[in-house]
C-alpha cells in the first residue's frame, strides 16, 4: 500500500508503524523504502545530510541506493523524525571517561517492546516458556541502558518468581540456578550477561555437575569488558566459557544503543537478522559503495537497516567490520575499525 503523499507527518508515522510491524522479507524492502522518504522528509539531521549529498528522497529506487547516516551523529546531534511527544526514556551508550556518549530517545515504548519480544520469540521461542537471569551489573550501576530495558521487558513477560537481575553477586545467580536445577519444570533457562561478567561468574564455579540438570540452559553474552579484563576475541571468550561450563556453544546478542532491534548467533559467530533489520556491507575504502549480496566472504563496513528505528533514524553506518553470512539474513561481526570510539557492546571480533 503507497502512503498518501499529502498526508501529515502523523498520518504517514501511524501507516508505516503498522508497515513495520508486518513486515516479511518479501515486503521488507519496500517497506524501508517508504520509512526512508519519510525520514528523508522529516528528519532535520538527517535531511541535511542528503542535501549536503545532493540526494532528493525520491530518487533511491533499492536499498543499496539508500545513504546510511553514520552513527557518530548519535553522539552529537538529536536524531529524531516527526514531532512525537516527549521521550519516554533517554538510551545512553556507556563509553569509557572522557569519550562523548552516543543518544537514542524512545518514544514509542510499545513498538519497541513488542518488536524486541517478536525477535527474540522469532529464534528462540515464547518467553513464557523462559527464566530469564540477567548477569549486567555495569548497565545496572546506569538508568539509561537499552539492554536493561530489555532485560526488565522479558524478565516480566516471562512471568516466572525465578527471573531478575543480578548485580556482582555471582554466588547468588550459581544458587538460582541450582534451585532451578531441582526444579526441573520444563522452561528453558535463559542466563544473559556482559562478557566479563559471565567470565567471572564461570570461573567462580567449582563445581558445575548441576547445570547438566539444566538441559536447555542458554548461556548468551552482549559484550562488553567495560576495562574490567583485557578485551579478548569473541572466540577466545567462547572457548574459556566453555572450558568452564558444561554447554557446547555460547550465544551472542548484537544490538547498540543506537539501534531498536537486534540480531542472535546461536554459536559459532554467525548472527540472525531480526525481522525488523537487515545487514547490508560496504566498502571499506568507500561509504556509498555497498557490497555485492553475493559476496559473502568479504569483510566490509556493516550497514544497518533498523525498521524499528521509525521515530530516529533506520539506515545507520555502523564503526563495526562484519560479512554476510550464506543463508539469507545472516551476518558475521569480524571487530572495528580502527579508528572509531570503543563500545561497552559488541566489541569482540571472530
């Protein structure tokens, strides 16, 4: 369905909010084509950009025409579209002393709620069926962390006694799961944790026999050293937490304070796009230059289409190095170029 082009900013955001909320992959790309030109139109940040590109919103016909805005404008400049009220919540990125931190307001919490959910549900099923143990003490220490909000949004829709944060406690997270060990009630355990954190917690176990009684356990990291530990491959990482545990693969999350979806790698580094995003690669040497989708072992700039990025910006240049996996909607984080700011999220390479 073509969006009336007289229609008011309003208008046009609840058409495409629903867009986006039905998006498939057949219709993806039409759909963010749409959200462009509405950017285009009402985004100021962004429309200076494609000015200063020459680039008039109607003349992109393919994704790959599309100009990312690169994502150190997070840092300085307020990204937003249209005239939504006021923000419900502010996302900071957590840099290190004295960098200049990237922000993302939200406005609309039940798009982004609802969209997270869908993703997570989309590869690892309802989050009813979950206890969700989130190991994040530095995101906890701030009160503008996506990934907490996150966090909280799932641990509540599991609606399980048994899910909650965990601060440095590592001994009471090893107890929880020992008390869900015993209880052996059939739901999936679901431990989420910044990588040093989930380092010391799998190096304080002595003893590691009860987690077999948690056959469905999911161990995943989001990244993230935050100067605690030295920063470490993403494998190097894997390996030393499964030296310690008794599971096959680690899972990842990727996601960024300046992105409202995310994707999941069930192990072995390969990430799965959510429904609401798609990975394009581009030159390294060459911003515009987008990649060929066939070229699926060259390391390139990821560029990322976020959907749910309705009420900021949906086309982001990211400072991370990645390729295209084989399968459609996958993707590999291979690190970060050279020269941009570190990152609490998502810094290990392959």
């Amino acid at each position: 369905m073509e969006l009336p082009r007289n229609s008011s900013p309003e208008v046009l955001r609840g058409a495409l909010r629903q867009q986006v909320l039905d998006v498939t992959s057949a219709s993806f790309e039409e759909t963010a084509l749409r959200v462009f030109r509405y950017q285009a139109r009402y985004n100021p940040v962004y429309n200076a950009y494609l000015s200063h590109l020459r680039i008039h919103p109607d003349s992109p016909q393919r994704l790959t025409e599309v100009p990312f805005l690169p994502i150190q404008f997070f840092k300085n400049h307020t990204i937003q579209t249209g005239h939504p009220s006021g923000a419900a919540i502010l996302f900071e990125s957590s840099g290190t002393t004295g960098t200049v931190t990237s922000r993302h307001a939200l406005y609309d919490t039940s798009l982004y709620q609802l969209i997270s959910e869908r993703i997570f549900e989309q590869y690892y099923g309802p989050l009813n069926n979950f206890h969700v143990l989130a190991l994040l003490p530095s995101y906890l220490e701030r009160n503008n962390s996506s990934l907490v909000y996150m966090a909280r949004h799932f641990i509540e829709k599991t609606a399980s006694s048994y899910s909650g944060f965990y601060l440095y406690d590592t001994g009471a997270l090893t107890r929880q799961l020992r008390s869900l060990a015993r209880l052996s009630d059939g739901r999936k355990v679901l431990v989420l944790g910044v990588t040093f954190a989930l380092l010391d917690w799998a190096e304080s176990l002595h003893d590691t026999a009860f987690l077999r009684d948690l056959p469905e356990l999911i161990v995943m990291e989001t990244g993230g050293m935050k100067g605690r530990r030295r920063e470490m491959l993403r494998e190097e990482v894997h390996d030393q937490l499964t030296s310690h545990l008794p599971i096959r693969d680690i899972h990842s999350e990727y996601g960024m304070t300046e992105l409202l979806s995310q994707g999941y790698s069930p192990g072995q580094g390969l990430f799965r796009s959510g429904y609401t995003m798609q990975i394009l690669i581009r030159e390294t040497n060459d911003p515009f230059a987008i990649k060929e989708q066939g070229t699926f072992y060259r390391t390139g700039g990821i560029n990322v289409v976020d959907l749910a990025n309705l009420d900021s910006c949906s086309f982001i240049e990211t400072q991370d190095l990645g390729r295209l996996g084989t399968e459609p909607g996958t993707f590999y984080v291979m690190g970060r170029f050279d020269n941009s700011d570190i990152r609490g999220c998502n810094l290990m390479a392959l």
